[in-house]
C-alpha cells in the first residue's frame, strides 16, 4: 500500500464504516484508512485484557500504514483500551502520533444538548467499564446516566438479523423509557444504522445522539486546535477499507453502504 500520512478510523467491524463516511462527508480531502477486526467481532462479550490486545494491534498495523491520527470509533475499545493505549503505548512507541476516542467527545454533546437524565444503550463491555459514568462525573456530576447493556443488537445488524430488531430494542428501551430519559446515547458505532428504527419505537420522544452526527465535528475541531498535526496529513482524497476477516458477507455489506460517489478501495491483508 502506498504510505500517505493519513486518518486511521478504527472498529471491531461494520459499524466504524457509518463514522467514517460521515467523517469524508465534512472533511473530504484528507486520506482514510478503515480497519475492521472483523475476525474478532464482537468485542462487547471480550475481556478487558484481551479487548486491549486486540486494539493495540491495530493500532500498530495502522500506524505501519501511515496513519498519523486514528479514531478510535469503536466505544468497546475506547471505553477498555484507550487510556493505556495512549498513556502507555503511544508515549513508548508512535510519540508524534495520535489516538482519539469517542465517549468524552460524545457526552459532550450530551451536556450541550441540556438533558438531565441521559440513557445509553452499548455493548457489555462498555456498560461494565462504567466510563461513561465515570466521564460524565468529572463534565457535570448533576447529570444522571442510565446505562443498558443491549448485547445482542451488534449480532443482529451485522448479520442480517434486521427483522428481529425491534422486538429485542423495545426490551432494552423499556428501562430507559421508565426512567424518563430526555437524550439517549447510541454507544455503539452499529447503532447509527437502527437510529431512525428507535426513533420510531420512542414515538420521536427522546433525543437521540448518534455518534456519525458527533464525531465528525469534534474531529474538525480538533484538526483546527491541532495544526501541528493537520499539517502533517496527507491530500489524496482517498479511502481505503481494510478487514482482519475480508469475508464475503463484510464486503457484501461494505458495496451496499458506500454511496457511489464516495470511491474507496479494498485493501487484502
Ligand atoms: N462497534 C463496537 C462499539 O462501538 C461494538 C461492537 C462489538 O461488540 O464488537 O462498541
């Protein structure tokens, strides 16, 4: 692969693509490069260790591509692995590179938004971690965050499971519902693809904030406070989708989500 100094946007598989594209949207001229773990999917139900393993590897393949920056857009990964990635691994080995998450940017928007009671629907793994509690505490203590874990809705989308969606999302909403949530986080890069389906199911009552709505600003606010580092990325435009598994039914989903006028190209491993 041709080495540009470009934008890494990470995910545990399909989910990262819905990010990514509304990322070229605003900011089309810079060089991505997509990595799926496909072959690991799904994080949600890993171990913190190995969940930290998994994304340290990608990280570094990433980097050896080119990357200068990297969206950590999977919230799994971010909610276990960022803090020692960055803390740790980056300091030792990629000092000038950056890696950035996406749950402090996302609760943000959140507190912006005004509401009091937040939900938020992830996977497990993110709920067990608690971080987002535990950001939202050191933002604004006076916020109240309702979690669920909705461990089933990743399998479910990435798998063509679409018609029993919303049974098993009425179940994981019926919580927050009760507890009056005005905003709800979808805490999962698979969710942006079933927003308009939970609008539905809220009868249109609840906020929802979707990261491809989130992350794209932030990520350009962020490029505007960081000039070192905007400078040093790449101009080509491009965007190249890679996978740990490049399996048919990955690429089957790849073609049907990419807009014909965004071209991409497959990277095989
Ligand atoms: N896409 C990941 C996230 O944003 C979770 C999917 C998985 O369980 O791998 O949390």
């Amino acid at each position: 692969m041709q080495i540009g100094r470009k934008i890494g946007i990470f995910d545990s598989g399909l989910g990262g693509i819905f990010i990514a594209n509304a990322i070229r949207k605003i900011l089309p001229q810079y060089d991505y490069l997509f990595l799926g773990d496909t072959l690991h999917l799904p994080y949600g139900r890993r171990s913190t260790e190995n969940i930290y393993d998994l994304s340290e590897k990608a990280m570094r393949y990433m980097f050896d591509q080119g990357c200068e920056l990297i969206i950590m857009a999977c919230n799994t990964a971010s909610a276990t692995a960022l803090r020692k990635l960055q803390q740790d691994f980056l300091v030792k080995e990629f000092p000038h590179k950056r890696i950035l998450g996406v749950i402090v940017p996302t609760l943000e928007v959140a507190i912006e938004h005004g509401a009091t009671r937040i939900g938020l629907l992830a996977t497990q793994r993110t709920v067990h971690s608690s971080i987002y509690e535990l950001e939202l505490k050191k933002i604004n203590p006076n916020v109240i965050l309702f979690a669920v874990a909705s461990p089933l809705l990743v399998p479910l989308i990435e798998y063509a499971g679409e018609k029993y969606l919303d049974m098993v999302l009425q179940d994981y909403l019926q919580p927050l519902q009760d507890e009056k949530v005005q905003s709800l986080i979808l805490g999962c890069t698979h969710y942006v693809s079933i927003k308009d389906r939970i609008n539905n199911l809220t009868g249109g009552n609840i906020d929802l904030l979707s990261q491809d709505d989130i992350i794209p600003t932030k990520l350009a606010n962020y490029l505007q406070r960081h000039p070192e580092m905007e400078k040093r990325l790449s101009r080509g435009s491009s965007f190249i989708i890679t996978a740990t598994d490049l399996n048919e039914g990955f690429k089957n989903n790849i073609a049907q989500l990419m807009n014909r006028n965004m071209p991409y190209s497959i990277l095989s491993n």
